[in-house]
C-alpha cells in the first residue's frame, strides 16, 4: 500500500513535530486533538518551523509556504476518514489510547495504517483495542521528531508485513531512518541507553566520579555528543525515571538508580560541576561500568532478537549521537574486553552471560 493522506492525532510537543515532518516531505497532514488550542499551537509552531527552514537555505520560501498549506488540524475524528495512515501521539496512558482507537477506527477507511508512538506501553496490549490488529504498529519518533531522523518501527505479534513495509517506506519518504524492532521493553534503542545513563548515575551514587567526570568519560570512550547528565538535563529527570521504570520488570540490573528516582520524582536537574582533571584509574573504572552496562543490555536485547546489529548501532549514532556506536564499538573491542567488563554485573545482578557474547566480533558485519 502507498501513503498518500496522514493523519495525527494529539498535537503535543511529539504530534506537532511529526506532522511538521510530514507535511515538509509533501504529504498532506490533518492533525486532530482534544483542544482547539492545542491544534492552532502545533500549526503556528509548524509554520514558524518551515520560515526558520526557509532562512537556513533549507528549503525555498514558496516551499516553506506550500508546506503549511499542505497541515491542517481541528477536534473531529471524521476529519480523518480519507487517511491511509493515522500516527497517534496521546497521552502515555493505555486507557485513554483505548478509548480513542474505540472511537477513531470506525471513522477510518478499511486498509488504514494505525500507528502509535507510545514510548513504554507494549505495541501488542494497546493492539487489544483494535479490531484490525494486523493494521496496526508502532512508529516511535524521537524527540524533536522534526529533526530526530530516527524512528523505530515496531513490529507487534500480529502487524502484516505489507504494514511493516508500508511504514518502512513511509519513513523513508520523509527523510527518516527507520530502525525495525519486536515489541519488547524500550524497543530497541531505550533497552540499552536508559540502563547506559541509569549506570552514571549509579557511579555518581557510589561516590566514584562527579557528573562532570562521568560525562567526559562518557563523550571520550563512546563518543557521545553530550554525557549522561547532560542528557538527563535536556530530556528531563521525569521522563528519564519513567523510561527506566519501564523496563525494571526485565530485573534487578534494570532498577532505577536511588538518584535517578530521587531526582526524577522532583522533576529536578542535576548540577554538572567544575571540571577536574583526569584521573586514570577512576576514568578507567568509569568507562569499564558504563561500556559493561550499555553491553549487557544489548547483548541480552540481541538474544532476544529484538533487533539487528546494524539497526541497533544506526539509531545509536543518529538518534543518540553516539560517535562510536555499540556494537561496532564491541567488536573492535574484542570478545574477552567485553566479557571482562559484563562479568562484575553478571555476578551484581545474578544475570546469564548473554549467548550473543560468542558474536562479538562479527556483530556489525553480519548485520
Ligand atoms: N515527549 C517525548 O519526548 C516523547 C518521545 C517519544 C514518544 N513519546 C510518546 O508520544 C506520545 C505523546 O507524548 P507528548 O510528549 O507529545 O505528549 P503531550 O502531553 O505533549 O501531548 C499529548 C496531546 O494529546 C492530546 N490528547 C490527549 N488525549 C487525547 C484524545 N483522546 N484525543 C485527541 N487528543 C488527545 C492532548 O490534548 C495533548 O495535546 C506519548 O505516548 C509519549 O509516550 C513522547
């Protein structure tokens, strides 16, 4: 099936942005949310978008224009009748997600697509309130979805791959790097960078290292843009603290830190500190605990054949800004660096060695 007409539904900090990314890649966009306000915002904040496009050289000013033509919003579901795919970005909350599909379906043409960007809540319990559970997937954007080019596309127990190949294409389309999953906690990307920034926080609370330590180590071993504090910063202490709560059920090694709860449940921010100089032994230490983390969790998502190397390290690098992604990054470590460094959490934890140990090496290779 070709995507022709999209729809969006919740026209929130992620709604206004993935419609603005529609529109600007040629598709016309209805968005619909509760609040006529919130509508009006998510078009006016598009428009200032495509201007601020258009003064970089982004994109001509009759394209700019044509653009915010082409996204249009109100509070009717009906509006929504003539789309082939509808993305919904309402509250993170499973019965209000089912009372909305309950509503929206009935409204849509039989071979609609029906996405959700849920960030937490399992592809395969919200596709319980869908009658026609092979149409519907999840398509995760990253915040700012106006410019984040990576969205994962999550594949639940009973998606039809022509739906899988149609959101595929569609990603495409508008300039994103789709990143295909299973529906598992924290999809594919989260899985391994909450427990990667759970892990510094859990240095700091060890008294081993001060943010600002933490983080230069961080940017220095896995090449990250910013480290973990600063990260905490920018996305918020709350949402961090929930993304890590939702993935404690997979065990004790994915608890939240006490600091990652302490500050998250007083939305609070961390104070990075003044620089320090280096230190080799403690900078060694860091590295080891924060590169063991990130691995652990993505040999065990591995396992699980949750998704493949190559995706895994491509989200890794344009959605995290990780200049040396982790899987590549194992494998020019080399098998036993890795094990040395997961061992000490296998034996904290009482976690399995992962089996996917034995593909260190050859991970980014074999895709
Ligand atoms: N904010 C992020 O960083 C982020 C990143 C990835 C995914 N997500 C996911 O995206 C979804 C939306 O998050 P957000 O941050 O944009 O939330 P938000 O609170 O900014 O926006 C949600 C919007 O949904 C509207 N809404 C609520 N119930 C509705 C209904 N029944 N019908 C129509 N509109 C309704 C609200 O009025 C609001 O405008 C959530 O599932 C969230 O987990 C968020």
């Amino acid at each position: 099936m070709t995507v022709k007409k999209v729809g969006v539904v919740g026209a929130g900090t992620m709604g206004s942005g993935i419609a603005t990314n529609i529109a600007q890649h040629g598709y016309p966009v209805h968005i619909v949310d509760v609040g006529a306000s919130q509508v009006e915002g998510a078009l006016a904040k598009a428009r200032v978008f495509y201007q601020r496009q258009a003064e970089r050289g982004r994109m001509s000013a009759a394209e700019a224009a044509a653009a915010g033509d082409r996204l249009r919003g109100g509070t009717e579901l009906d509006a929504l009748g003539g789309c082939d795919l509808v993305i919904e970005a309402v509250f993170e909350q499973l019965d209000i997600k089912a009372e909305l599909y309950g509503r929206l379906i009935p409204r849509l043409a039989p071979g609609c697509l029906v996405a959700t960007n849920t960030s937490c809540l399992q592809v395969g319990a919200l596709a319980r309130s869908v009658d026609r559970p092979e149409r519907f997937l999840g398509m995760h954007y990253f915040n700012p979805p106006s410019v984040n080019p990576v969205v994962e596309v999550v594949r639940g127990e009973k998606t039809a791959p022509s739906a899988i190949d149609a959101a595929l294409a569609f990603c495409t389309a508008t300039e994103k790097m789709p990143v295909l999953c299973r529906d598992s906690s924290g999809f594919a990307l989260n899985r391994f960078f909450c427990p990667y920034i759970n892990e510094a926080v859990r240095i700091y609370d060890d008294g081993i290292a001060t943010p600002f330590e933490v983080d230069r180590v961080a940017c220095d071993v896995l090449g990250a843009a910013a480290g973990p504090f600063v990260v905490i910063n920018l996305v918020g202490s709350r949402v961090v603290l929930h993304a890590q709560s939702n993935l404690a059920a997979l065990g004790g090694f994915y608890a939240p830190a006490e600091s990652v709860v302490r500050v998250g449940e007083q939305a609070g921010s961390w104070e990075i500190g003044d620089p320090s100089p280096p230190d080799a032994a403690r900078d060694k230490a860091v590295a080891d605990r924060l590169m063991g983390a990130t691995f652990l969790a993505l040999l065990q998502e591995l396992d699980e054949e949750v998704a493949a190397p190559a995706d895994i390290d491509l989200g890794a690098r344009h959605a995290f800004k990780f200049g040396k992604p982790p899987c590549g990054l194992m494998d020019a470590l080399g098998r036993k660096e890795v094990e040395r460094m997961l061992r000490p959490f296998c034996e904290t934890y009482g976690a399995a060695v992962p089996r996917s140990l034995s593909r260190v090496g050859q991970l980014a290779a074999r895709g």
